[in-house]
C-alpha cells in the first residue's frame, strides 16, 4: 500500500513592496502550480499566506516565491510558522484585513507596461484608451487615500467599473485581476482639451489637436500622474523662449521626452547602463551627456540634458503624430509645487498658456518627476520622487515615532516606522511660502496614511529654516541635528553602516556648531557624534545667501582674503562689466564685517572659481556656478595645481594657480580641469593623513558638489585604488533631499545609548 504524504501547513508573513504590484495573484498562480491549498491577504503590515500541502512541494513553493515576484516588489523579508491544518480545499485570494498598526509599503507609480500598451490596439472596450492598466503598472501613490491598497481607498473609488472590468478585476487568471486602478474606455476616467476655442473631449481629436498646436509652437499644460507639465516643441526656438519667460526660468534647464531610445540617440550619448535606468519603471529624467544637436534654450551652456522616455500612453499618443522630441517640464511658476488640479492650474499657468490637457482622475499625492544619473555604472537618484517614493529606506535601527524635518533646499522629510524610513517625495525649497504649504499637507498625510504618531521631531540646527518652525509648533520633544552630520549618516544608512567611518562632507552651506556656515568637512563619523578634523578655512560671505545669486561676490571676496589689497593688482578681466560703486560697497562691507558672515563651504569655492574665470558672475538657479565649472572641464587634462594640507585647509595655493593660468590665457576647459583635479587630489591626501593616524579605511563621501560626476567618478575610482572602503549614495540624493534620513538615523541611534 502507497503511504499517503504528510499533509503540512504554514503560515508565512511578508514584509515589503507587496501591494500592488500584482502578489497576490501571483502567489496564487504559484500555489497551483504546486497543487497547495490555503490562501492569500493583504494586511497593514504586508502580505499573509497561509498554505497546506506536502512538505516537499511547500519547499519548492518557497524557493521559487522571490525568485519569481513580480519584478516592481521587493520583499523585505519571510517569515514562516508551522500551523495545525485548516483542511483547506482549494487556495483562494481573500478581503484585506485591517487593524494592525505595521504598516506595508506602498508601490510607488509605475509606468505603463508594454503589455497594457498591445492591449490598447487589440481590446475593443481599450482601443487607444490613455488610462489602461494592469496589475503591473500604472498610478500607485499618487491616487491613494488609505490603506491597505483597495479600489475605494484611491481616487479611482468615484469610477464605477463596468461589467467587462469587474469581471477581469475579479478573474484571478486575469492580468487586471485586482488592480485597483482598472477602468476602460466605458467606466474610467477621460482627458479634454481646453482651449480659447472651447473643448475637446473626443480623445483622438484631444491628440491631433495639441499635436498641431505644438507644431504651431504653442505651449499646452499637460496633466500626468503626479501633476501638470508644461510641453512644447523641443526644437523651436521662439516656444522654448516664450516657456522661459513665462515660467520665470530664465537658464534652469529643461528637460526634455524623447519617443524612445533610438530617437534620443541622435542628441546624446548613454552607455547601457544609463539605458537601463531610462528604460525602468522607474522612468526617471536621466542627465546625460548631449551631441549638441538640441537649440541652446533647453541646456543654457551646459554639457548635459534632462532626457527621459514616454510613461503614460498619452505620451506615445503623442509621438505618433510628432516626431520631435517635446519639453517636457514641470507644471508650476518658479519655485512653486506643480499644480495637480485641473483648477488650479488653469488660474495659476494661464500666464504661460490657454491651452490644457486635462483629467478627472484626482491626484491625491502630488510627485514630480524624479532626476538621476549614472556614475561608475550606478543609478544616483538626485531628485526621489515620481516612482521611487515612498519605498522606504530600511535601516538596522528602531526608528518607530521619529519624524525628520529635513533641509530648507531640496527638501524631504522623514517618519520612521519600525525600523523602516519612509521618505517624502521631493518637496522643494521651503522659502517659498506656496512649497512650505505642501510641505505641512504632505506630512499631515503621511501621519494619517501610514498611521504615524510622532514622538520626536529632529531639526537641522540652522536657527532660520522653516524647518524648525514645523518642529516648534508641533510642540513635541525635539533635537538638533547638525547638517553635515546628517549628511554622512544619510550615506551610512544607506549601507547599513553602524561604525566609525571618515566622512567628507562638501556641499554649498550648512550650519556649523560655532554658528558659521560649514560645507568642506573631514569628520571621523558614526551615528552617535563626529568629530571635525579639517576644512577649508573661513572667509567672508558678502550679504550672506543673497552672494549666492551673484558669484562674482564669492569670488572677489575670496581674492581679498588671499591676497588682501593686493587683489587689485591681480588684474583680472571678471570685474571689468561690475559697476566700480558695488565692487566698493562689498570691500567697505568685507572690511567693516557688515553682513557678511564666515564660510568654509566647498561649494563657496566652486562658485568663486567659476566667477573668477568669467564664466558665471550672476546665477539663475542653485548650483549654475558649479554646474557650468563642471561642464567646461577638458577631460584630457590630468594635472592639478598646488595645495596644501595644512589646517584649515588654505584657498591661496589653489587660487594662485587658477590666477596663472587666467594671466597665460589657458583655456577655461583646462583651468576647470585642474581645479576639479585639485579638489579630488586634497580629499585624497587628506584621508590617507587620517586613515594613518586613525587605522580607519571606510570612506563616506556625502553633499551636494558629490552630485558632480566629474568629481564622484575620479573619487570613487582613485578612492578604491588606494584601497579605501568608499561609500557613496545611490537611492538617495547626495543632496540635501537626503538629509532628512540621516537624521532620523542620529535620533535613533541616541535613543538607543539612552535605553
């Protein structure tokens, strides 16, 4: 007689990117194929399985789970217990359980996949339809409201699906089966032009109509997942200069959407790696070197574009009919957050356009497009955003009622949940009263939406950012955080790094714990503290942030504290169109310390530098000056001027040779090389000092000049072949967008030295 197989039963909980991502069917497809029984739930914490069988199939089952998840999860972890049999008859799919606190990740939006777009030429309740999707793509967090992820807990609830949806929402052998986002070209919502003329609400007539109006050299908003865009002719001159004077953008570059990777290789260079980061689902605008084929408007003396490929179907709607490539850039006036309702923008952008294309699909979460880029073949995230938030960070730590405020620039801030941080999507710079606005709202949100109850707020230590101002009226128990300080632990973070580490922070400001403005620190690092080894030395800021817009005050400054009032012996051309009367009024200021205020910055240099050189003595946006420097560079040039390793770090020896060079009239490609060759040569001598002093040989190199991939990929290379252990960002933004993890980290890891 055949011995009949042990019948066993598990129950297996799973943490991470679960819900809506298409795990539920697939973990029932899985089940069957293993002839298992049981079934399968969503909950706030994750995803519950529970599953009975022979233990051998079981086995299989749970070697193939990660193998096989769809593709946008990311599983956190499995944890299996062994259970009494249920006698479970088949394996089904059930309700969404609520009630725990633990709260899952939520899918950031993914974009269309290339099956929903072969299904928009062959399904007949689809054909053309702009807002198909399935379980594996399509809006995510822009459109919930709550959790867990259900149909009417999104902005789609007010869409009724029609029998065709329902019975696919509901066929678990169904692409569409449970995707809450479903609709047709029957139930779901729609698009309209709006223009002087009227309205469009046909969709075809909605396409040919804003292609002829591109064509025109008109500038039409656009509505997509996380907000509006403003769109034109990437190659007409006049629309692009009507774009900047209207969007009160006079140099910021634009990006620009390409039909797809062939088209884009016409106007710029991409390695397979860059590709792959273009072509994710993550979709985001990639920088990329261009081939100087585009009008000068888009990139205003940069090297380097925004590019990014179509991820709605309303964008290969768009192609279809035109085949330049489009601007595509972010639906707001200046510093403003991108409007996201379709009133809004109209009263807000009707100074740029009459022309809308619009939706009656609410988003709830506004996010804009995210930024990247790819250095030593690894995707930097330097805007995180559209398609990667809110996956959280997780991290070795207890981070449970933490709440970062962030920075002023670049903001994002942080809760912590467990021992995961959820970070915001880009905020932006909250001095703009309308960002400081969405600010508050989004934090509101994601209290609500991820059931969070602060208990500590951390701030940065500057006495002046509206950041602080959240925290004191929030009446909660606070700390400060210092910014570089947070800058390193945001790196280490990343990598899981609890341990003294050398840390180089460089970026363009940061309050310092003696009141003067930081930004070239080498620190000996972990999460409890730092200790400052060496920066540059101090020297005058005239006016203080307001020096920022016009670099040619850094540079004069700094060549009045090298060379005192042998400066004007120097002769150098930058100061020729400077009005005599304001180049006084900052000597006078320098001389009396009337508002100008001490700085070491890095960033400060690279400013002066490029004013010193003439190549930028007003800036339109943060980090022209340095962005341009970068641009220049003559990547042939491997020399570097004189320094000193000398403490604080002295500027003289590096200017000298920048001053040299001007008086032989070497070409500013050249210049710019040797300076960056500089920089990188000084971080480097200056770690090999502490490594030998110190016996520490990991590295974390944090702030936003390492946003500079001339200087990340030297760094990085030359780093590792002098056998340093380098740590760098990669999922989040070396920038200021980052700091709001590392100071979660800090908050965490006092509180643990407290327990």
């Amino acid at each position: 007689m055949k011995k009949r197989k042990e019948i066993v039963s598990i129950k297996i909980t799973i943490h991470g990117l679960v819900q809506g991502v298409g795990f539920r069917p697939f973990i029932y497809r899985l089940a069957n194929d293993f002839a298992l029984t049981g079934n399968v739930c969503n909950n706030n914490s994750g995803v519950t399985i529970r599953i009975e069988g022979p233990a051998s199939a079981i086995d299989q089952f749970l070697h193939q789970l990660p193998a096989q998840a769809p593709i946008q999860s990311n599983i956190r972890s499995i944890h299996t217990e062994k259970m009494p049999p249920q006698g479970f008859r088949t394996f089904q799919i059930t309700v969404s359980q609520e009630g725990s606190k633990n709260i899952t990740q939520i899918s950031p939006d993914i974009a269309v996949c290339e099956a929903c777009l072969s299904d928009r030429k062959q399904q007949a309740h689809r054909l053309t339809y702009p807002f198909i999707n399935c379980t594996n793509c399509g809006p995510r967090f822009s459109i919930i409201t709550a959790l867990p992820y259900d149909r009417d807990k999104t902005t789609m609830h007010l869409f009724h699906m029609c029998e065709t949806c329902q019975t696919e929402y509901n066929h678990i052998n169904d692409r569409r089966y449970h995707a809450q986002p479903i609709a047709c070209n029957q139930c779901g919502p729609h698009y309209e032009l709006i223009t002087p003329t009227g309205k469009t609400h046909n969709y075809q007539e909605v396409i040919s109509s804003a292609v002829n109006l591109i064509k025109q050299g008109e500038i039409i908003a656009i509505k997509g997942v996380g907000g509006f865009h403003l769109g034109c002719d990437a190659l007409n001159d006049s629309a692009l200069e009507q774009l900047r004077h209207h969007k009160k953008r006079s140099s910021k570059p634009l990006a620009v959407l390409f039909p797809n990777s062939e088209s884009l290789c016409q106007y710029a260079y991409f390695s397979a790696s860059e590709q792959t980061l273009l072509e994710s689902w993550q979709r985001p605008i990639v920088l990329l070197q261009h081939r100087n084929k585009l009008p000068v408007e888009i990139t205003r003396g940069l090297n380097t574009i925004g590019a990014f490929l179509p991820y709605m179907p309303i964008h290969y709607d768009l192609f279809e009919q035109f085949q330049n490539p489009i601007v595509l850039t972010s639906g707001n006036i200046s510093d403003e957050p991108i409007c996201i309702t379709n009133s809004s923008a109209q009263k807000q952008l009707r100074s740029i356009t009459t022309h809308f294309i619009t939706h009656n699909r609410i988003i709830h979460n506004r996010v804009d497009d995210s930024v990247a880029m790819v250095v030593n073949d690894t995707p930097r995230i330097l805007r995180r955003s559209r398609g990667y938030s809110p996956a959280p960070i997780e991290t070795t730590l207890q981070v449970e009622g933490l709440l970062a405020t962030g920075a002023e620039l670049s903001n994002t801030f942080a809760i912590g949940k467990e021992s995961q941080v959820i970070l915001s999507q880009h905020i932006g710079d909250l001095k703009n009263y309308e960002t400081f606005r969405f600010y508050e709202e989004t934090i509101n949100r994601y209290q609500q939406l991820f059931q969070f109850q602060p208990q500590l707020v951390i701030h940065d230590l500057h006495p002046d950012y509206n950041s602080i101002l959240f925290a004191e009226k929030s009446g909660l128990p606070s700390l400060a955080v210092q910014h570089h300080h947070a800058h390193i632990a945001a790196c280490m973070a990343e990598h899981e790094l609890d341990e003294k580490v050398m840390g180089v922070a460089f970026d363009g400001t940061g309050y310092g714990t003696d009141g003067n403005s930081w930004g070239s620190e080498f620190m000996i690092c972990d999460l409890s503290g730092f200790d400052r080894l060496n920066h540059f030395e101090y020297f005058p800021l005239p006016g203080g942030d307001a020096a920022i817009k016009e670099p040619w005050r850094i540079g004069l400054s700094l060549l009045h504290h090298c060379f005192g009032d042998e400066w004007t012996k120097l002769k150098l051309p930058f100061l020729e169109n400077i009005p005599p009367y304001q180049i006084n009024t900052i000597i006078q200021a320098i001389q009396q310390h009337i508002n100008t205020p001490l700085t070491c910055s890095a960033g400060r240099l690279f400013d002066a530098v490029a004013a010193i050189t003439g190549l930028c003595l007003t800036s339109d946006f943060h980090a022209q000056a340095p962005m341009l420097l970068e641009s220049v560079i003559n990547r042939e040039i491997h020399d570097h001027y004189r320094s000193s390793l000398s403490t604080p770090l002295p500027f003289k020896p590096i200017l000298k040779g920048v001053i040299t060079d001007i008086h032989k009239k070497e070409p500013i490609g050249t210049i710019s090389a040797r300076f960056h060759n500089t920089i990188c040569q000084i971080i480097i001598e200056q770690l090999k000092i502490t490594r030998d002093h110190l016996h520490l040989n990991k590295v974390a190199l944090s702030g936003g000049c390492f946003q500079n991939g001339f200087i990340l990929t030297k760094l990085e290379k030359e780093l590792k072949n002098n056998r340093f252990e380098v740590y760098t960002h990669s999922a989040v933004p070396a920038n200021d967008g980052g700091i709001s993890l590392g100071q979660i980290l800090i908050a965490a890891k006092k509180q643990t030295r407290c327990v």
